[in-house]
C-alpha cells in the first residue's frame, strides 16, 4: 500500500503565529504520519515532554479543536483510504489507524461518515 500523510479539517484552520512554539509545530506536522497518530493518544502528548494540561491547551487554542477529535479525524481518513484500497480485515484497519478496540472505531467512524465501515468499503472500494 503507498503511503499516506492525512490531514484533517484543523490542520488547514491552524493558526500558527509567532508567539507558536518551533517544539510545537515540529508536533503538529508529526501528527500526519501513520506511526505516530496510530500510538495511543496520551503516548503521542508525552513524546512532548510537556504536560499534558499545556500540549492540549495550547492545541485547542491553535486549531479550535482537541487533540483527541484531530487525531480521529486523522485516523478515520487514514482507515477509509485502508478500506477502499485493500482487501484487510475491517478490525485490521481499525488497530492498524490507531483505534484500540472495534466498538471505539465503528462508534467514532459512523459518528463522522454517517455510514458502517463496511458500507464505505462497499460504496467507495477501488477494489471490489
């Protein structure tokens, strides 16, 4: 599979000025990358070195959203792309995007696509 670099719908509403610390948009960038918004959301925070108080605090306010909505959003993209171009198992995909249970990735992907992953797999396959 080629790989992807996902952005969500924050990262294009960021506002990074130059009060932004350099460690921080270093940060943000490395949120695009399938190994590390596929770790464990407090995992990623603590790669910071920063609390997690401030990390989020200063995310909300560069791109009106929390982290923990920016990285499902990252993932969801990530797992629809694994849907319609492989042939993975669907609990596969949703390990594989970061999701750390079936329930969690069916809730938050029909949440934000307003269908089953299967349904996607099936409206949108390149393959099938």
């Amino acid at each position: 599979m080629k790989r992807h670099y996902f952005r969500s719908i924050a990262y294009s509403n960021a506002r990074f000025t130059g009060d932004t610390p350099s460690w921080f948009v270093t940060f943000y960038e490395s949120l695009s990358r399938r190994e590390v918004f596929s770790q464990k959301t407090g995992a990623i925070i603590e790669s910071t070195g920063k609390s997690r108080e401030y990390v989020c605090r200063l995310f909300k306010k560069t791109t009106g959203f929390t982290i923990h909505a920016y990285l499902n959003d990252i993932r969801i993209e990530h797992a629809c792309a694994m849907l319609t171009t492989t042939d993975s198992e669907i609990i596969d995909i949703a390990l594989e995007s970061g999701f750390e249970n079936l329930s969690t990735f069916y809730h938050q992907f029909k949440k934000k696509k307003l269908i089953s992953p299967m349904q996607y797999r099936k409206q949108y396959s390149e393959l099938f």
